[in-house]
C-alpha cells in the first residue's frame, strides 16, 4: 500500500480568511484524481499552518472549522484518506476535549501540530497530556512548519528566505528543545516532522561532538544518552524532496523505518518525481516499501481503542 504521509485540505472558510492559500488548496476531488494517476491508496491530510486564526480569532475556532469539514471527506472517503486533526493549542482543556471529539466521534487517525505558536514551542507543558495520550493510544503527530513568525522572521522578513530557511529552522528547534526537555526520551510518542525533520540529519554529527564537549565541563545537563540516539526515536516525511543526499542524510540517522514518503500537495504537484526519488535510493525493496506507505500503515493499524475516561 502507498500512503502519502504529508498532504493538505483546506475548507474555504480558512482560505478565505488566510493570506496565502487559493481555491487549488479545497480542492479534493482534484486531489483524488492525482492521486488515482500516481497509484497513491490513501494520503494523510494534515494542516499546512495558516494564519487565518488571526482573523476568525482563535486556533481553537480553526481547529473546529478544519476538523469538522475534513470529517465530512472521512465519511465521503473512508479509504482514501486519513485525518490528522487540528487541536486548539490555545487551551489545554479544550486540546484534550477536542483530540477526543476527533478521534472518536470525527474518525481521525493522528493529531496535526505546528513546530511553535508565537516562539511557543512543543515541549512547553501544556502539550504533555496530549502526548501521553498519543504514546498510549498509538496515535501518530504530525508536525509542520510554522509560517507565521517562525524563528528569525524578527531580523529577516522575506517573501523567499523566510519560507526557505525560517521554516526549515523552526522546525529544527522545535526538535532540538524536544530533546533537551527529556520528551523524545521519555514519551513514546510517534512524531512526524515535515521536510526530513528541517537540517537535523545534516547537524547530528555536531550535536554529538558538542555535547560531548560541554558536558567534560559540566556545561549542559545529563541526556542520559548521546543526542543522536535520542534523536533516533523521531520519524520524518520527504515533504516531496526528490534530492539524493537529503534522502542519504536523513537514512544515515535514522534508517528506512522512521522516513515516510510525503509529496507536499498541493504546494509540490510532482508527485511520481518524489516517489521514483525513493525508488532510486541504494537500499532493499522492503524498505522502499515501508518507505513508501508501509511503516505508515503499521502505525495506524497498531492504534488501540481511545480511554473513555479522557
């Protein structure tokens, strides 16, 4: 089976209200379609971050517009498509309320987060139930770049150097203070970080190496662990990336099982091109597979029932 690990809807509501998306972004039945041609069985729609809550003037109105309105494609396509749904971040009850409302009453299959809200990143507190909740139910987050004010934006606001480096970089930190705060260690929480998890799997080697440094000098807490090991546990799409050595990167640290094949659309309409980008690679046919759809398909199918007690 194919999966598209990394693909996104809008309802008009939130494209009306957000300054970059078009009409391409709601469109499912084209999506469908290109999908059919690409032979994809099914694609994962996830939030692309927008700033639309700016003008409806909450996250937690977004998340219930967003989650509503891909419910309705969950029913119309139970076998095509699979929800990641929007949680209200701006109160932490009404997180937990909500991922319990999607997962069992909307049929979702996994939580959608940003890599920060306003320099607000995931290892604060307020994220920790909804990880225990995801560690426990085997429930999957994926987690892409934030777009608006990332990290930098404050010292470079620029139509192409934002989208190409701030985002990457936002995402990179976001991992990075998972790591320092413990999370990747102690919850088993699957995390999916968009675009091979930023420059992570180009700067392990550094992690490592300065880690090692600081803490001869006492410098930098105790991970228990070298970073890179910890870093192991996260998993990463190819946000469709066709480039060899990103692939390369990304295997180097943390092998086949933990890369899932994404093709970004509707930003990256190529999708055959990012698919034969992972059927080129130098590794086995089971790998591509799991690659391709199969590590997905074995999160989803390990997923237990949801706490009634939540």
């Amino acid at each position: 089976m194919i999966i598209d690990a990394h693909s996104h809807w809008l309802p008009e509501e939130i494209i009306s209200n957000a300054h970059f998306f078009s009409k391409s972004w709601g469109e499912i039945e084209h999506q469908l379609e290109a999908m059919d041609e690409a032979g994809i069985d099914q694609a994962v729609l996830s939030y692309p971050t927008s700033d639309a809550h700016l003008k409806l003037g909450s996250i937690s109105l977004v998340a219930r517009i967003f989650n509503d309105n891909v419910a309705k494609i969950l029913k119309k396509y139970p076998d095509r498509f699979i929800g990641a749904a929007v949680l209200p971040v701006d109160n932490g009850k009404d997180m937990q309320e909500e991922a319990k409302r999607a997962i069992e009453k909307l049929g979702f299959k996994a939580f959608s987060l940003a890599s920060s809200y306003n320099a607000v990143y995931l290892d604060d507190q307020i994220f920790l139930p909804i990880y225990k909740l995801a560690q426990d139910e085997h429930i999957p987050i994926f987690v892409h770049s934030q777009i608006v004010k990332p990290i930098g934006i404050e010292r470079v606001n620029d139509p192409l150097l934002t989208p190409v480096i701030e985002y990457v970089f936002d995402m990179t930190v976001c991992i990075g203070k998972l790591l320092m705060s413990d999370i990747l260690r102690d919850y088993k929480t699957k995390f999916i970080f968009a675009s091979f998890g930023g420059v992570i799997p180009f700067i392990a080697h550094r992690f490592d190496a300065t880690y090692q440094m600081l803490r001869g000098i006492n410098f930098v807490k105790d991970l228990q662990a070298m970073p890179t090991e910890l870093l192991k546990y996260i998993y990463v799409d190819t946000s469709g990336d066709k480039t060899k050595a990103n692939f390369q990167a990304a295997l180097e640290l943390l092998g086949p099982k933990h890369i899932l094949w994404g093709s970004d659309w509707p930003a990256k309409k190529d999708i055959a091109a990012g698919m034969q980008a992972v059927k080129n690679l130098d590794i086995s046919n089971e790998d591509k597979h799991n690659i391709l759809g199969g590590n997905l398909e074995q999160f989803l199918n390990s997923r237990g029932h949801f706490p009634s007690g939540l």
